[in-house]
C-alpha cells in the first residue's frame, strides 16, 4: 500500500491490518505508552473545506507518533491561486513526508499521488472518504466483536460517505443494506463494483434496510459544497432519517453511527443521536486511532 486514496485500492487483508494496528495502537495511547514510529517525519495537511474531526485527529495522531504535522489551508497556499496540483505535488515531494488533502474532486487527489513521490491520504474529496470508514470499521468491530455478517444498514445519501462505506462494508463482509433516494444513490461504479457482490442491497425502502439491523448509519443530506441544494434535498430527503421508528425495526442492540457533523432534526433526530452518543463519539475518536494505523503503514 503506497497510498490511501480510496478503499476499492485495498484488499480485505490490507483493511484487516489497518483495523488491528489501529487497535493496537489504541490500546498503547490509552495506557500513556504511544512509541515514536514517526518520530522526526512531517505530513502537509491540505484542506479545501472545512473540518473538525479530520485536521485535528491527524495533527495530534502525528503528534502522538513522534512527527511533525503542518496544516496547509488551501487558501493561502498558491494552489488557491491556480498553481497545478501536478507542481504542488512535486515541490512538497521535496519538503514533506506525506500528504493528508480535502478537496472537491478525486482526480486532483490522483494526480497528486501520480505527480508526487511521497504517501498520499485522501481526508475527503466529494466521491470518498477512506479515513472515515476505517475509523467505522474499527468502531463497528468494538462494538459487535465481529465485522462478518452484520446487518448494516445505511439510511440517506448515496455521497462520499455512503460510496466508501459500501465499499469498506463489501470487503469485510458485512450484509450491506443502503436505503437511497432513486436520484441519490452511490456513484455508478460503486454500485455497479458492489451490486456485482452478494452482500449489498440498494434499495428506496427505510423500513426494508433497516429491518433487524445491526448498525444503523446516516450522514447529511447536504455535503459541503451542497449548500445551494439544501432546500430541496430537504423535500427529497424527507423519510430518510434514522429516527424512533427505525430503531424499533432494527436489532435491540443496534448501535447507530455518523460520520459527523450531524443535523439533528432532519437524517437523524435529536432522542436517537442523544441515546447514541456513546458510539457516535468513540467512532469520532476512533478516527484518530485508525489514521495513526494509516500514517504508519504509509510512512512508518
Ligand atoms: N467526519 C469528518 O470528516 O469530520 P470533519 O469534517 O470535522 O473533519
Ligand atoms: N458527506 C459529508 C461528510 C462530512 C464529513 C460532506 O461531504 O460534507
């Protein structure tokens, strides 16, 4: 694994990896005894949108290994000013590391990788968000011990979020179940990939998804860079929301997860995200174990 760009690179194995050093690597922080796997190596974190969870979990996972984390805003670099991604990628080659980036489109996260010559890790782009469904992994296998033959269940917009979990879900073998919107679903190729596999069913039926489910997940029904859509995926949207009613359809045990930030009132509602909270911020949290994994097998 040479970079983390999206999970259709990884295999089931690799994932695996990443989820017991993350683990692992937990296990270590929480007893005061993180080791210094990336001690004097640097990650340019560039960001395009805005974050809570992805800048700070990397800067202080960085921290924690014994490297040096710089946070780049896109705005004051020349890239804001048009300077390609492809030069970028070959001056910060010389300077850094690894790259951690957030930005709008997939290609621009390739072609760094394809122009650079140091680890690439896709933070979010509109089509994936690898980071984030490791850290769920991780927090689903917490919880249930297992990741094989849960029901999994997601309940909204086919965006970035839903493409990497149908992928991530796919490969570890989770029974895959995602209630969509017909003009909301995953990308083309993602559901093309997953509908090719046994365990994944798309569906318009919320009720149907989340029937004897095991985990619960929905994320917003505007993305960054949706905000002029917002009100009609409010009427687009409207059903699609993990609520009392859908709880009770589920498992008694089932564990409900967002990728955060969450809004309350419209994909998920207020009683549900407060019952929950517990899981949704350990899965926050768990970003930050997850990413180490991914820092130290990328950089380490
Ligand atoms: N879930 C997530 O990526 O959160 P941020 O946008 O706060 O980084
Ligand atoms: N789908 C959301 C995820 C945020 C972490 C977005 O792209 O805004």
């Amino acid at each position: 694994m040479r970079h983390l760009l999206k999970l259709g690179d990884l295999t089931t194995e690799e994932i695996t990896d990443i989820l017991n050093l993350a683990d692992q690597l937990k296990y270590e922080q929480k007893n005061g005894a993180s080791r210094p796997l990336l001690k004097g190596k640097t990650l340019g974190l560039i960001f395009q949108k805005a974050s809570t969870r992805t800048r700070v979990s990397f800067e202080v996972g960085m921290v924690q290994l014994g490297g040096y984390p710089l946070f780049l805003s896109a705005s004051d670099l020349q890239i804001g000013r048009g300077e390609p991604v492809q030069d970028t990628a070959r001056v910060l080659s010389r300077y850094l590391n690894g790259i951690m980036i957030r930005t709008f489109a997939q290609r621009e996260v390739e072609d760094l990788a394809a122009y650079g010559s140091i680890p690439i890790i896709n933070g979010l782009t509109d089509y994936a968000h690898p980071c984030q469904v490791l850290a769920d992994l991780m927090t689903i296998r917490e919880y249930k011990s297992t990741l094989r033959g849960l029901k999994f269940c997601y309940i909204g917009d086919g965006n970035n979020v839903a493409n990497s979990l149908a992928v991530g879900c796919v490969k570890m073998g989770l029974d895959v179940h995602m209630a969509c919107p017909k003009d909301f679903r995953p990308d083309a190729d993602i559901v093309k990939w997953a509908s090719a596999q046994d365990n994944f069913t798309l569906t318009t039926d919320v009720m149907a998804a989340a029937e004897g489910a095991d985990v619960l997940y929905t994320d917003v029904w505007a993305s960054m860079g949706q905000e002029g859509e917002a009100a009609g995926r409010k009427v687009a949207f409207k059903g699609y929301q993990v609520n009392k009613a859908v709880m009770k359809a589920a498992k008694p045990d089932a564990i409900v997860q967002h990728c955060l930030p969450a809004h309350r009132g419209e994909e998920i509602t207020d009683d549900v995200f407060e019952a929950h909270a517990t899981e949704l911020f350990d899965e926050a949290e768990n970003r930050m174990h997850a990413q180490k994994a991914v820092l130290v097998k990328l950089m380490g």
